[in-house]
C-alpha cells in the first residue's frame, strides 16, 4: 500500500515535467538526463508520514464511496479517514481485517485520482500488495511485489491475496495497529528508493507510457 503511494508521488513529479519528459524521449534523449530527473523528483518526497484523522475530507466523495462500500461489505473494519500532510491533497481510509491477516487502502490523490489496495504482510518482513492503481514503469522494491489490476473489483484481489498467501506467516493486521505500520511502511520503503535511486531505464519507461 505505501509501496504504491510512494510510486505514485513520484510519478507525479515526473507528471509535472511531462512536457519536457515528451520532448526527450521524442529526442531520444531520456537516458541522458533520466536519473537526474527521477533524483529530483525522490528528493521531494518526505522521509516520513504521520496520518491526521479528519472526517469528511475527501474531495469527490462519490468516488471514494463506490471504493470504500466493498471493504465493508467483505467484512473489513475501518480505522477512519485521515489526510498526510506531508503530502499535500492526498486522503486515505485505512481497513483491517483480522481473520484474513489483510489490509485494505483507499486514496484519493489530486492528480492521480481514486484508488485501493489490499496488502498482506509477513513475517519475515516481506509483503505482497494488489492495487487498481496502474502499472507504472518503475521496479518495485525486492520482497514487496505490486500486482495492478486496474478495474478490478475489491473481492477479486482479496481472494487473490489470500490465496497467494497460503503457506506463509502472514503479520496480524488490526485497525489498532493500520497507522503505524502504514507510517513504518513508508518510512522503509522511501529510505530504499531514495538509497537505490531511479534510473534513466526506469525514467525512459516512464516517459514513453506518457509519450504514448
């Protein structure tokens, strides 16, 4: 779930120099100044969130509705709204479900829009995360797969998710302790892009998804 969050902050970075990411891969000149521009766009990115509950918050409320209904309905518990300061605009309603060790995520982001995920993690500090968000161009963080699947319905990747799981440890997930392993979460997962970098690769698949 922070895996995808952060991906999707740096996208939009790179959606903020979309202009001149067309102009260089028409140039075929993406390779040249790639990293340069995904160094800058992590460099914006904080090193750490702290969640603010606040309720009524989201902006198109309809669209956050028709995400949030499944999750309760699959008999998942709500840990509430709450907004990311850090990351200006963007609003999420975290859910646990204990019995099926899951946690679900829906965002709402002011440039990328509306999206969710589900997420198991486990013991041995892996995790495995399934999302409507789109595929992005970037690598994901070894031991932390993200399986998009936009337009799919939050019951298919819940049972994908347990499915996948059988036959590991998976973490409890309880609404008490969501935030905190959200917030450790992101934490974790922004010190190793940040330490690994973006490369002019990954930056060029970015650029020719937008090209195209």
């Amino acid at each position: 779930m922070k895996t995808v969050l952060i991906v999707v902050a740096v996208l939009v970075g790179f959606w903020l120099l979309r202009r001149l990411l067309a102009f260089l891969i028409v140039r075929g000149l993406s390779g040249v100044v790639g990293r340069a521009i995904g160094s800058a766009a992590l460099a914006r990115q904080p090193d750490t969130i702290h969640l603010k509950p606040e309720s009524e918050c989201w902006t198109d409320i309809d669209a956050a509705s028709k995400l949030i209904a499944p999750f309760y309905e699959l008999g998942f518990e709500s840990a509430g709204i709450h907004r990311i300061p850090e990351l200006s605009g963007v609003v999420v309603e975290l859910f646990a479900k204990p019995s099926d060790r899951l946690y679900g995520v829906v965002y709402e982001h002011p440039h990328a829009g509306h999206w969710f995920d589900v997420v198991c993690g486990f013991e041995d500090g892996t995790s495995a995360t399934y999302t409507t968000a789109p595929p992005t161009g970037l690598d994901p963080r070894p031991g932390h797969p993200v399986v998009n699947a936009p337009g799919a319905r939050a019951q298919a990747l819940v049972e994908r998710a347990r499915a996948e799981s059988q036959g590991k440890r998976a973490k409890p997930a309880t609404r008490e302790n969501v935030v905190a392993d959200f917030e450790k979460a992101y934490a974790e997962s922004i010190a190793w892009r940040k330490g690994r970098g973006i490369s002019a690769q990954e930056v060029g698949r970015v650029a020719q998804q937008k090209a195209a």
